[in-house]
C-alpha cells in the first residue's frame, strides 16, 4: 500500500508506530478498543505503520478461514485487501470461543457462521474510533471522511490509519456499531478475492505442525497396541540400541505402548522396527469388521431407541401395510479413516512458566486443559502456538485430544526438559482408530396405488461418536446420539407415518466425526431410498423430491431452489447417450442446501465419473471461489471412499495399513465440476462439509440409470464396481 | 563421515546414516521443511524433488543414493516454467490444506519442463502419483493447462 504522506504524516506515523489499536470483545462481551493488545486478546490490530491484522478464532485446515474471516474484518474496516495479515489467537476459551459451541474450536462448518457478526462488528468499531480521532484532528464532522482500501480522506486531506491509532486506542468503541447494507459490500461476495494462504502454500514457505522446530526437539513415535483396547505387558528395546540417532524407549502411562524417541524422525521410526512387544487383549476389540456388521444388523430387528418425531414404532409398520407397494433395502457403510495429508504430530516445548504447544491446533478448548492436566500445569500455563494444519477433515478436532495428549506424555516421560515432537507415520494414522462409524441403514417404504408414500420405516445401527465425551450431555438425548441419525430422523422432506430407530454397535475402538458426520451416510441411504421409492411410484426422480418438498416450510423452498438449479444446469431430462447415466441427490446439512448432479459413463463395464453439477445455498457468499473450491474438495473427498476406502478389521487387528491399501482418490478420478451458487441474503452456512452428503447417492443413483444396478454396500469396488 | 550432497545449487555437508532416506534428510538434519512426508512409501508424492531434474519421491532415495546427483527441493524450484506454475497456482487458488502442494508443483513443473503442451492424458500420467486428500484436482489440472499456455508466450 503507498499513499502520499506529508512530513507531518510521516512523523506522527513513526511516532505512533510503538503502540497498537487493538479492538476485541472484553471477557463481558462489550467491544473494547485499546493500545495493548496483550490484555485484550482482540479480533483486529492496526500497528503504528498502517498494517491491519485479523487475529483468528479459526484454525486453517484448507476450508479458506485465512481468507474468510480476513475479509470479514477488511471489509468493514474498508482495509487494503492485498495488504491485510491475519495471525492465528492463542487459546482464550473465553474471548474466542465458537459462538455455536460455546468453548474455542473449529468443526461443524461454522466457522463463518459464528463469526460473521462478531468479525464485523469489531472491524466496524475499529472504524468507528479511527475515524473519529481522523475527525478531531481534521476538525471535521465524521461523516465527511471516507476511508478506500486504508486510506483516510476528506476534502484533499488524505492519510492511512496508523496515522491515528493512538489517539483512537484512547476511545470508547462504539457498543453495536453501524454494519455495512449488503449493496455496500466491495469484498464479500467478490468472485475472486485471492486466497491470503496461497503464496506461502506454493513456495514451501508454508510451516505445518510437522515443519516447526524448536531447539533441541527429540521426536517421539509411539508404538500402540495393535488391537483397540490392548495394553502393553512388557516389551524389549532389542536392537533399537544400535539405531544411529536412537535415545530411549519408554512405557506409556496407563500402558498404551511404548514411546520411542530418537534424534530424527528416521531415527525414532527406525528403532520402532526393532522393538517387540507384548500386549494384553483379554480387554480388547477382537471382533473382525464382518462380525461387528452381522451384530449390528441383527440389532436392528429390535432398535433401542426411537429417534425421529414420531416415537410409537407401529406407526409406520401399520401404513405401510397393504400399501400397493412395498420397497424395502439395506446400506452397510464402513469403517473410514480420514487420513488427512500431513498426519497427527504436535510438538511439546518447555517455556517460561509453563508450555507452548506448536500444533495445527483445531480444538484450543480441548487441547489446553488435556495437556495441562497431564503434565500438572494450570490450563494458562499451556500456551497454544497454532500453525496451519495439512487437513483435518475431523481428525483433529478430538474430544481426547489423543496426539496432544501422547506429545506430553512423551515430553514428560523425556524428563520434561527437552522440547518433543510426536509423530505419527501413515501406517499409525490409517490403523490409529478413531473412524467414521460403522452404519447399517435398514428400511421399508410403502406406496399407493396413486404413487405416494404411505409409511417409512428407517432403522440405524451405528457407533456412538458422542457417548463418552464431553460432548454427550447436550448431543445425546433419551440414549439417541443425534449424529448417529442427523439426516434421517430431522429429513426435511414432508414423509408420513415416518420412525426411525436406532441402535448402538457398541465397541472398544473409539469413532470420531468424519467430514459431515452423519450425513456421510444418512445422506447415501436416504436419497438412494427416495430415488426407489420414485421409480416404484412410476415418478421421475426430481419429480418425487419437488413433491416431498412441497409441504416442507422454508427448507423446502430452499432444497427445491436448488434441486431445480442443479437439475437446469445438468441438463436432467435431456437425453444421453448410450451408456450414460445421470442421478441427482439433494441434502441439507450444516444449514446449508446441496444438489448435486452426476452423470456417468459406462463402458465394458467400467465406471467413468464424467461430470458433476452443484447447486449451493450457504446463505450470503462471503468468498465465492472458496466456496467453489470447497463444494469440489468436499465431493471428491466423498467420492474416495464411496469407491473404494474401507477399514476392515480381523480378529481385532485392521487390515489396511498405507495409501497402497487405503487408495486416496486420484487426479484420474476427479471429475468436471461445475459449481453454481444460489443468490442469498440469508445468513452465511456451513460450507467446508455439505458438499460430501449428496455425492455418495447422486453417483448410486447415477450408476444405477445407467446400468440397472442398485449399490447398497460400500464401498463401491467391493460390490464388483470397477472404475475407469 | 559426511556425505555432500548439492541441494539447490549450494553443497551441503550431512553427517547421518547412508541409507537415510532423503526425505528426511532434507527435513530434519537441513530444516528444509518444504518438502513434505504423507506416506513414506512412494504413493502419496508430497515428497517430491527434482534428481537432475526429474520428479523423484525423496521418500525412496538414500541419502547415499542421492550425492552424485543435482538436487531441487520446491525452496529451491525457479526459472521460467517454475514461475509459470507458481503463478498459475496462485491465480486459480489451487491450495486448500496445501500440503500436498510441495509436491504437486515439483511434478507440474517436470511435466512442463518435458512436455510444453501437455494434454489431459499427460497430466494424467505426470500428475497420477501425487495424491491430494483435499482434492484440489480439478484445479491442477486448470493450472497446468494455464502455465502451459503462459509459456507459449
Ligand atoms: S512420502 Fe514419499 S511418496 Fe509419500
Ligand atoms: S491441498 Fe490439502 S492435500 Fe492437497
């Protein structure tokens, strides 16, 4: 940013650049401006020389927050976009919490949504107290100064906004500041506002948890019981001693393996390979993956519990018999690993008075207290360093902190002195646990002789992700974890005589939220059933959703908006040629509205995925192209395991270990997409999870145009699908 | 005893096993972090540099495997189709989580740096190793297309 100076200017600019405007929210709520920073831990500062900072709350996993949250406090403060910087918060459970969760994390698309007020109300106040000392030391009414890209003017005085940080840090910060209309926005909803992450990103200069270094830092693997619940007897460091680089072995508290720390990353994996050890099961998981799925279905001839509004089971069981037509299925999801690209690590390193935990940080919350506890610190003596994280897709947002707890086990089993690196090698990420659930969706629908739905009968038998956490209090009602049935039990469409029961496949290995929860299958089993339900009604498929959507309030006007989008744009109902095949899938998640169009092409057998058409409405578009980009990212993480990842397990012991047998989706796999978002005035949604729902059913719908074949066991390569 | 190895045109003296893999080498015993590990066994290619200017998963080199050998890590990557793709990743906002990205352009600009005009097909082979777990794929694909296109001129 240049702008002209006069010599005054540049004096006062010099002077003022020992102090700050930094403006937050104090531990009341009630926004604050002040000159230091430290004490406040604010949203925006603006140093002395002009630069603006976004501070935060939000970690970046690849979801855009870098940029969105950036752009929310630039553009209220009508700030140079090219020159804007942002810095991650450190932890503050009370300043940065996630409004929707109440205690500082990411997750659950709400990054945006939480935040959209809260970012620009303080951009807006930070504007507020510039302007008005730019007012009082230009004697003019505030009203007459007009600020572009950090440039102050008014009449031919112009100057940037260091120039009155001082004299604003002394101002009351106005308590609801004046927000932009939405016509008077220049940079959300700007269709191509350049990613802040991007430069850095592309030239390696980018430091990911695995990247930092701190002086003297051991690294640290572990090696864990190779059945879930296991427990270490004893074990012999063997020649792990001849290692070049190797340091020590040590038993794991609780006896949950041995640490092993060496010099090098090479070094500590290396004298792993030497170890042996030996493990007590007589508490562990030793079921194979097939023996789980067998109990789980037989669970279902009898659910639990009841999960949807209506609780009486016979309701649906007395409208659908005698209906004209019955259809019934059954889906098996498995076990999936999220293996985001860089694995978990995080380093421990003693610092003054306490920690610092350098960590591509998604749960502060969680984090914080987890490693104080262990090492008998306070919860503010752990300070929490957060840097990008190399993905996520649920796998770090851990109720029991798992890698940070084991980095400060392994810190302080080093003796607490010397910083430690945990790392975690793809072989322990794809065997590591923590899964999407395993799910079983059994259902029977009846329909008239008129081809409407009579009754649903829908039943789930899933792993609780929230029993057992901090989390079950306020997601677990009358023994239903609301994840195991989001999608299905709340569907929006308008579905007489619908229950939905549900049972837990109870076991030693712990499941974990995996992008878009339970949506990864709720969404598959619900919109393969509609599509049957139609074709059983004689109906086209869009057809039966508009009608399903009719009665459905405002989500249904929403789900239809962009269900017709969608279906235009892909041109449904246009013919296709031979061998081709197109489905559509519709699902609401996040709060935000998805359809997505594939169209397939089928040759000698083989499966090509030619094209996909999303229509998105997340509410107001803050930043268009991320939005894109995150619909793509999120269907093509989708498509991966819907073709072919699974975990499976035998005897206890999961059979997968590497990307060789766990095969990520490939550059030869991904189709066209094209993106079309909904105009909106709404408030924004989630984005970074509700474009995987409906990628899974639209490709099985897909499929089954174009080759009569109806997929109800994933993944897809199991079912004798091949892909081209 | 020290192996030298020549990394981005500077000799770098390295005091660690010979069988080392270069992967980590380059991250832990050099602190050049950019090049990224994902899987350690050649299926991933966030690992990946340039041996004398081809595309190699550093993950399987040793660190004696690698000292006859002119070494590029992405810190290192420059000149003209570097820039090009650079650029062109950066116009289209290729990254997400960015870690695979390291490696994508290393392979992208192998690609280009053989091939001036790649089709879809070519960058299906190029590009088939590196996987990218946001699945920023269609936007690689656009990018090579748009640094192809830069480089004509
Ligand atoms: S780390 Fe070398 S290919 Fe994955
Ligand atoms: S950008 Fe995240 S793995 Fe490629």
């Amino acid at each position: 940013m240049t702008y002209q100076t006069s010599r005054r200017g540049f004096l006062t600019a010099a002077a003022a650049s020992a102090t700050i405007l930094a403006v937050g929210y104090r531990p009341d709520g009630v926004l604050a401006a002040t000159g230091e920073a430290a004490s406040l831990n604010p949203f925006v500062k603006i140093s002395g020389d002009g630069t603006v900072t976004a501070v935060l709350k939000h970690f970046e996993m690849g979801q855009g927050t870098t940029t969105g949250l950036t752009t929310l406090i630039a553009e209220e403060l009508d700030a140079d976009w090219s020159a804007i910087e942002f810095e991650f918060a450190p932890a503050d459970n009370k300043r940065y919490k996630n409004l929707a969760f109440g205690s500082q994390g990411t997750g659950g698309s709400t990054a945006i949504a939480n935040s959209f007020g809260q970012y620009r109300s303080a951009a807006a106040a930070a504007r507020a107290v510039i302007v008005q000392a730019a007012a009082a030391e230009w004697g003019v009414k505030p009203d007459a100064i007009s600020i572009e890209d950090g440039v102050l003017k008014s009449g031919n005085r112009s100057a940037g906004f260091g120039d009155f940080i001082t004299a604003a840090a002394k101002l009351d910060a106005p308590a609801e500041p004046t927000l932009k209309a939405p016509e008077d926005f220049r940079l959300i909803g700007k269709a191509t506002l350049p990613r802040k992450d991007s430069a850095a990103k592309t030239d390696g200069s980018a430091k990911f948890g695995l990247d930092m270094r701190v002086p003297g830092m051991a690294r640290a693997v572990i090696l864990r019981s190779p059945k879930f619940g296991g427990t270490l007897k004893s074990f012999d460091i063997g020649r792990a001693k001849k290692v070049s680089g190797f340091i020590d072995a040590k038993e794991m508290p609780g006896k949950s393996g041995v640490a092993i720390f060496g010099e090098t990353t090479w070094a500590a994996l290396s004298a792993r390979g030497e170890i042996n050890a030996e493990w007590d099961f007589s508490k562990a998981e030793t079921r194979g993956t097939d023996d789980m799925l067998a109990d789980a279905i037989k669970s279902l001839d009898a659910p639990s519990w009841q999960a949807g509004k209506e609780k009486d089971a016979g309701v649906s069981a007395k409208a659908i018999k005698g209906a004209a037509k019955t259809v019934e299925a059954e889906f098996h999801f498995p076990l999936l690993a999220h293996a985001p690209m860089e694995p978990s690590n995080c380093i421990i390193e003693k610092t003054a008075g306490g920690v610092t935990v350098h960590d591509g940080c998604q749960f502060p919350a969680l984090a914080q207290p987890t490693v104080a506890a262990i090492l008998g610190l306070k919860p503010e003596q752990v300070t929490v360093n957060t840097v990008y994280a190399g993905g996520s897709f649920g796998r770090r947002a851990n109720p029991t902190a798992d890698y940070q707890a084991e980095a400060a086990m392994a810190f302080a089993l080093l003796g607490g002195e010397r910083a430690v690196q945990l790392v975690w090698s793809r072989e322990d990420d794809i065997k590591g646990g923590y899964y999407r659930p395993m799910a079983v969706h059994k259902a029977r629908i009846g329909v008239d002789e008129d081809g409407n739905i009579t009754g649903w009968d829908h039943r789930i038998a899933s792993n609780s992700i929230m029993k057992g956490t901090p989390f079950e209090s306020f997601l677990v009602h009358d023994g239903v974890d609301h994840s195991s049935v989001e999608g299905a039990a709340d569907t929006p469409y308008a579905i007489p005589a619908m229950t939905v029961g549900l049972s837990d496949i109870t076991t030693p290995m712990r499941t974990l939220w995996w992008r878009s929860v339970g949506h990864t299958h709720s969404a598959y089993a619900m919109e393969s059933l509609v599509d049957m339900a139609a074709e059983a009604a004689g109906k086209d498929p869009l057809e039966m959703r508009l009608e399903l959507l009719k009665d459905a309030g405002a989500d249904g006007k929403r789900l239809s908006a962009v269900l017709k989008l969608a279906a235009e744009k892909a041109g449904w109902g246009g013919t296709l040629s031979q061998g081709r095949g197109r489905g559509i899938a519709l699902h609401k998640s996040f709060d935000s509205y998805v359809a997505e169009v594939v169209e397939v092409s089928v040759d000698d057998g083989d499966v090509r995925i030619e094209k996909v058409t999303c229509a998105v409405d997340c509410g107001i578009a803050i930043n268009p192209d991320v939005i894109k980009a995150q619909i793509e990212g999120g269907l093509g993480y989708g498509l991966g395991a819907i073709m072919r990842n699974h975990v499976t397990m035998t005897d206890g012991v999961v059979d997968q270990s590497n990307f060789p047998d766990y095969e990520p989706l490939r550059i030869t796999d991904m189709p066209a997409v094209e993106v079309h978002i909904v105009e909106s005035a709404e408030a924004p949604t989630g984005i970074g999870e509700p474009g995987t729902p409906p990628i899974g059913p639209a490709l099985a719908n897909a499929i089954y145009a174009a080759t009569g074949e109806r997929i109800t066991r994933l993944p897809m390569s199991e079912n004798g699908i091949s892909f081209a | 005893m020290a192996i030298k190895l020549k990394i981005n045109g500077e000799e770098r003296d390295v005091s660690a096993p010979p069988s080392t893999p270069l992967l980590w080498v380059l991250r832990d015993e050099l602190d050049m972090t950019g090049t990224k590990f994902g899987c350690g066994v050649a299926s991933c290619g966030a690992c990946t540099i340039h041996v004398d200017g081809v595309p190699t998963r550093s993950c399987q080199l040793t660190l004696e495997g690698a000292q006859a050998s002119e070494i590029t890590t992405i810190e290192g990557a420059s000149g003209k189709v570097a820039k090009a793709v650079q650029d062109a990743w950066r116009e289209l906002d290729v990254v997400q989580c960015g870690y695979c990205q390291s490696g994508q352009i290393m392979s992208a600009i192998g690609l280009l740096s053989e091939t001036s005009k790649p089709t879809d097909e070519d960058i299906d082979d190029a590009m088939y190793g590196n996987a990218c777990r946001c699945a920023t794929y269609v936007r690689i694909r656009s990018a090579i297309h748009h640094a192809a296109k830069t480089l004509e001129g």
